[in-house]
C-alpha cells in the first residue's frame, strides 16, 4: 500500500539521517551534516503525505489513538526544529547539529508506533468532535517543543557543562529557553481547550481524571521553571536539568498515565 | 443517541436527544450523556449540570494566553529595560 510506503521511506530517511550525521561527527564534514538535515526535510515530506493519506483515509485527524500519536509526534518535532533553524538563520550551524538527536527521537518515535495497531478504525463517540483536532494538535506541539527541550537541554549538560561563557552554550541556552516557552504556551492552549471541549461534552470542564491531574502538574512544573529562569537567574545548565526534569513528566503524562491510571483518556 | 425528556409536575416542558458531544439543553440545565457501556446498548450514564461560573472561567481562558504572550514575548522587561535574549534573537 502506498501509505505505508510513505512511512516506511520516512523511516529510512531518518535512519539514513542519523547515519550521515554520524559520518558527519567522524569525519568533521560539514556536508554530511547538511545531507543528514536534508534528510528530516525528505522525511518531513513523506510524513506530511502519509498524514494528509491517513486524514483522508480515515475521514478524521490522525491523532485518536497511539500510533497515530506517536507518528504525528515524530513529524511535529521535525517541523518544528525545521521551523526553529529557520528563525534562526544566524546560528544555524550551532544548531544543525540537533538534528541527528532529533532524527533519533523521530525513529525511536516511528519504531514505538510501529508496536501498535496501525489499521484505521472507526472513532469511539467520544472523539467525534471537531475538538480533537484543536485539543490534540496543540497539546501535540506543545509536547514536540518540550522534546525539542529536552534535547537540547541534554546536549547543554553533555557539551557545553563547563564551557558557560562560549557562544555555543549561550546559543542552546537561547534555544531551551525559546522551545520551553513555546510549549508551555501550547500546553496553556491545549489544556484550555481541552477544558472548553469537556464543559462541551462531558458537562464539566475540569474533572481531575489522571490525565488532566498530570498535565496540570506538568503545565506547573513548566511554569515555575521558567519563573526561575526569569526571577531567579536559573539559566544554562540549572535551567537544562530543569527540560529534563520536565519532560520525564511530560513523558509520564503523554504515556504513563495511558498505561498505568485509567480515566476519561483511556481510549485506544 | 438517547431521547431525554423533562417532567416537571407530570407535565413534559421539553424533550430532546442527546448523545456523546452533543448534549441537549433547557432551562439553563445542560444533559449530557457522559458514558455508555458498548456491551450493552441499555446502559448509559447521564449527567445533568448547572454551572454558573462558566463564563468566568471562560474570561480567564482568553486573558491567560494574552497574559503569557506580553510576558514571554514583548520586548522590554518590567522595570523598562531591554531584555539580553530580545536582542539576541
């Protein structure tokens, strides 16, 4: 079938990505890394496809259960950090090199789904809302720009530890800073309309199912980072344990809680 | 799809269907049905409410965004001065 075509080409992009790259930090070529980010755009492309397929396929968004979620997860983060190296034309080389991480996750991502039952269905009574997309594409974005975080947070403390004054560590500091903020704002967005849309359906707009619990808890995690960031000076390397401290709850909320409490979310 | 009707003093004021994500209002009272049981079609659990605070939550949800864009993205700080990653970006 040519859907599945289109992802398993996305697959081997990535993976031919991660591969270049890799090349790429032996050898010291710039070109590698170049063909290696060339790579995430093919494979931005093939994802994009398969999605607008799938959408159409299934006559509903492609984010009612897992593997759709995990697929769609994969293509935002690869569109945003496109999006992000873009804006910041300037420093694109500090940042070009993400991208074989950012491949990574996008194959541990594809090689997750591919776990899961890919077959489309039809969608429980629950989910036929036009809020679905709204609710879930934000909730979705705002969890690729907290991954995008976390990544970058994780090279912070591998890299650029003991090296605070250089350019490069004021770069990614920069660059956690504009992905964490950016979720946050997501995640703000997508609770609330979460929130509108359970008033719509389920009479209440705030019902302390675990899934709401633990985003609530993440959004606070979220948000007193970046309070500390700005009140209390906690940048660089404070600042990156506090991505990856976050994004282990952001992890928790987007599967753990899928597997381990059940609630108003547990659908698949 | 359930059929709802309210009684009031064995006089039917209003009757309506209702289903998941499309609850059916009267009187201020919203009904919805709020679970099923796909094992068996004559189970189904109906909440009724009646929630006069909603509009304020609502005013909240549109002042919060608003509220967190001026902080993250404006382009002075509090106290007037230009903040080290505005101008860096």
């Amino acid at each position: 079938m040519s859907s599945a075509l289109a992802l398993n080409f996305s697959f081997a992009v990535y993976l031919g990505s991660v591969l270049s790259y890799g090349a790429g930090y032996l050898t010291r070529r710039k070109f590698l890394k170049w063909t290696g980010f060339f790579c995430i755009l093919a494979a931005l492309a093939a994802q994009s496809a398969y999605l607008g397929w799938r959408w159409s396929q299934g006559n509903y968004a492609p984010m009612s259960n897992m593997y759709e979620s995990l697929t769609l997860m994969a293509w935002l983060i690869s569109l945003i950090y496109t999006l992000f190296l873009y804006k910041s034309l300037n420093q694109t080389f500090t940042f070009l090199g993400i991208g074989f991480w950012v491949s990574m996750l996008c194959l541990i991502l594809l090689g997750a789904a591919s776990l899961h039952d890919r077959s489309i269905q039809s969608l429980v009574p629950a989910l036929q809302s036009n809020w679905l997309v709204f609710h879930v594409a934000v909730i979705m974005t705002g969890y690729a720009a907290l991954a995008l975080s976390f990544l970058v947070g994780g090279i912070y403390i591998v890299c650029c530890r003991d090296k605070k004054e250089s350019e490069k560590a004021a770069a990614f500091d920069g660059f956690m800073e504009r992905t964490t903020v950016l979720g946050f704002l997501f995640l703000t967005v997508g609770i609330m309309l979460g929130s509108v849309w359970a008033n719509s359906a389920w009479g209440s707009y705030w019902s302390w199912d675990p899934k709401e619990t633990w985003s609530l808890i993440t959004w606070f995690f979220y948000a007193v980072a970046l309070h500390l960031r700005k009140t209390k000076n906690w940048k660089h390397e404070k600042f990156a344990w506090l991505t990856l401290a976050g994004f282990a709850l952001v992890l928790f909320t987007y599967f753990g809680v899928n597997y381990w409490l059940s609630g108003l979310h547990s659908y698949a | 799809m359930k059929a709802a009707e309210v009684v009031k003093d064995e006089k039917t004021l209003a009757s309506g269907r209702l289903s998941v994500n499309s609850p059916f209002q009267y009187g201020g009272y919203t009904f919805y049905q709020s679970g099923y049981d796909p094992r068996d079609p004559d189970f189904s659990s109906l909440q009724v409410s009646k929630d006069p605070g909603v509009p304020f939550v609502y005013a909240g949800f549109i002042i919060l965004p608003f509220g967190l864009y001026l902080s993250f993205y404006r382009k002075t700080s509090a106290n007037g001065t230009a903040r080290k990653e505005d101008i860096n970006a």
